[in-house]
C-alpha cells in the first residue's frame, strides 16, 4: 500500500500529538507498586481513553474486569498481529527536578516534556493514529490485527501474565517500547532485595521502583555536618530539612545506571568514609558504589548483548532492620540464578544479610541472521532508507518477552539520548513524525502475508 506522507503528516499527526498530550495528563502509575493490589484508577482512566479511541476507529474492544489489560482488534485473518504497548508510567519522583509539572505535558525547542511522553504514550499514539490512517484509506491486513494495552509493565507485569492466561497468543507483532531500527536481544532482568537486621541510631530512606536509580534519599541521624562536608567535597548535591539530611543524585533509567548519580550510594558511602558502623554500609561502599557491573563481587561478566550491569532504586534503613533493593541486567548467555543470585548469596554471608529475589524476567534473543530480525530489518530499511544501522541488543525489558515471536521495534532512536524514567522526560516532535511515517509502513508491509 502506498502511504502519502503528506496526507499522514498533516492530517493524522497533530491529532497523534494531542491524543498523547491528554494521555500524559493522566498520571497514570501505580501508587502501590506490588503485585495483587487493584490497578490504580487514574490508569484504569487511561485504558478506558485508549479504548474509547479504538472504538472510534470502528475496532472490536474488550477491557479485562480488573483493568489488566485491554485490547482492540481489526480485521478478519486467521493469524493474529499483535502491537503490544504499556500505559502505565513511573513515578514522578520528586517534582522539584521537573522544570514543568510531569503531568501537564508541554510542547517547548521542538520537543514534548511530560511523563510517559516517550515511555510509552508517545509510540503508543503514533501507532494508533498511523493505524488509523492505514483504516481510513482502505487498507485490509491479511492478519487480524490487535492492539494489546497493559498497565503495570513498569511495576509486576501482571497485565501481561494475565493477558497470556486467557487470551489469544500473537503469531507475530511488535513492542514499540524499545529502539531502532530493532532489538534483537534483551537480557535477563534479575530484581533482588538484600535484607537483614541490625540495630542501629539512625534512619535512611529513599527511592520507589526497582528500575531507576536512586535519585533522592534521605538521613536523620548523628553526624549529620560530617556526612554533608563529605558529599560537598565530592560534588554531591544535598540540603538539610526538618533534620534530616537530603542527598539527590541524577534518575535514570535500571538499565542505563551509568548515566545516572545514585543518591543511595553516595549517602551509605559518606557513612561509612566517616566511620558509621552498618554491615550495608560497608557492602555498598566497598562493592557496590560507582561499580555499575559489580567486578569486585562478580569479575567480568558480558557476552555480545552487553556488560551485567546493576542499579539500587529502593533504600530502607531503620533502627533494627534493612533493605536495598538491586536491579540486575543480566547479559543473555548467563544464569541469573547461578551466575548473579548463587554467587551473591555466598558472597553477602560475611555481611549478615539476605538475598530476596523479587522477579526474574526472561531473556530475549533472537539470532541476528533469524527470518524474523531480517524481516524487521527490511521493514525498517525500507521506510527509512537507513542501510547503515545494525539491530541491537538493550538491557532494558520490554512486553517482546511476554510471548513468543514478539520483538522490540522502536521508538528510540537514539539511546545516548534517552530521557525514559528520567526527570524531565521528552521526546522530540520530529522523531514522532518520523515514527507515525515508519509505524505506518511497517504495519502495511508486516502484517500481509
């Protein structure tokens, strides 16, 4: 089918861009981020918006009673098409670090600011609204084609856990949740606690999620002016409020803990620079703090999808007990299991601690000469006349592990520039124009037989 990109472009574009300016309005992330409690309501509101969309572009709906996922359908094949999205997002975090509400989206220098604009609501959108170009100009797929809407892919997965029970497996589709021009390999996502208990005279807390780094995290203790002249020597931005000592770092995304400054690690290596005694004290400062892969614990762990890497969102230190929580990106060809958590568990003895595991997400991996990645790549070639790019392998997990013959496919084009889970999120308004030209050329091209 041939696409008029000017058609797509006037006259399908800016309803794109203000259908994800209404859907980053809607903060949608989970206030309570563990698995079995109900989904909150502002992300059952953006479910509902989303399929209201599809309804209106004459797709079949369906919405699961507890607000999972939803999905929309169209056409009549045997085979079925999936393009699977999220629209749950993650915490704002703190607010002071936005330049602009998170939740009042904002179009500024060629760029859209809000959270969730790029991870997933933006892709998400130009998906829909170059599906809808291909629908009103006559285009019948040889697939049916469903949209597949999930809400708590920043948190448990259970939407896609459920969708998976009780629906229909796709026999081919797309995520686009990830980058160009593919991802051919997404490692192991290996989420962990370390617990245990001590008593102590002093209280450290900070950070909500698992997959960002500790970004802002605070202490109420003695020694407070020690600490903070530790942290002033090493450039680390920190203030004091209702006594207690507030250390702030740089968010970024669990997969990309390098691009960030961890506050936790900063703060627990202050403490133990000034001689504060805490078996988790010791172990961040010593094996953990400034060494995003952990050699010290682990050696060199990499294959061709990358360095294992690691990252702490979640810091609780009260007067008897502990928990730092670390989010591992576990190259393809390891065991998490045996290779990360076995030799972690032996290594922590020393430390009074326990290892919790939280969640293991699989792999993905698909040959680089595979049918599928070869035929992604032609897509992609095609519509963007760019021969050069080769696909890719990402430490970050997306909804393509959640069945098979699902691939990440977009939206990122540039990951040194990734603004996803960090303050002040954006997407550029060019590159949703090229992704509306791309989605569109891709879902006529992928889904005839």
């Amino acid at each position: 089918m041939e696409i008029n990109k000017d058609i797509l472009l006037n006259e399908y574009f800016q309803d794109a861009l203000e259908e994800t300016k209404k859907v980053v309005s809607m903060p949608s992330y989970r206030k309570i981020a563990e698995k079995g409690t109900p989904i909150d309501q502002d992300i059952r509101n953006v479910l509902d918006h989303c399929i209201n969309l599809c309804k209106s572009f004459g797709m079949k709906t369906f919405i699961a009673d507890d607000y999972k996922y939803g999905y929309a359908d169209y056409g009549n094949g045997e085979k079925l098409f999936g393009i699977i999205c999220h629209l749950d997002v993650v915490p704002p975090g703190n607010i002071t670090e936005w330049n602009n509400p998170p939740f009042e989206p904002i179009e500024k220098d060629g760029k859209l600011f809000g959270r969730g604009s790029f991870d997933d609501k933006g892709p998400t959108m130009m998906n829909l609204f170059a599906f809808k170009y291909l629908i009103d100009n006559g285009f019948e797929p040889d697939y049916t084609i469903r949209f597949i809407f999930g809400t708590t892919e920043e948190t448990t997965w259970e939407c896609m856990e459920s969708y998976v029970a009780n629906e229909r497996i796709c026999d081919l589709g797309y995520v686009p949740d990830g980058h160009f021009p593919v991802v051919y390999a997404e490692k192991w996502i290996d989420d962990i606690d370390l617990i245990g208990e001590y008593d102590c005279d002093f209280e450290v807390m900070g950070g909500e999620v698992y997959n960002a780094v500790n970004d802002l995290v605070y202490y109420k203790g003695d020694k407070i002016n020690e600490i903070q002249n530790y942290l002033n020597d090493n450039n680390i931005s920190n203030y004091l409020e209702n006594d207690k000592l507030y250390v702030k770092g740089v968010a970024s995304h669990g997969s990309l803990p390098e691009k960030g400054v961890a506050a936790s690690s900063w703060l627990l290596k202050a403490m133990d620079y000034i001689g504060i005694k805490h078996p988790l004290v010791q172990f961040v400062a010593n094996y953990f703090h400034l060494d995003h892969n952990m050699e010290k614990v682990f050696g060199k762990i990499n294959d061709e999808t990358g360095d294992l890497t690691a990252c702490n969102g979640i810091l609780k230190i009260t007067n008897k007990d502990f928990r730092f929580t670390i989010n591992f990106r576990v190259p393809c060809t390891f065991d998490p299991r045996k290779d990360i958590n076995d030799k972690l568990i032996s290594f922590i003895k020393d430390f009074d601690m326990e290892l919790i595991v939280s969640s293991i997400e699989n792999s993905v991996y698909f040959a680089k000469d595979s049918d599928v990645v070869k035929k992604i790549m032609s897509v992609y070639q095609e519509v963007t006349g760019d021969y050069k790019s080769e696909p890719i392998a990402i430490g970050g997990g997306t909804f393509a592990k959640s069945m098979p013959n699902m691939i990440a496919f977009g939206a990122e084009f540039n990951i040194e520039e990734s603004t996803m889970h960090a303050y002040n999120e954006y997407v550029k308004i060019d590159e949703l124009k090229k992704m509306i030209e791309i989605y569109a050329k891709s879902i006529a091209k992928l889904t005839k037989l």
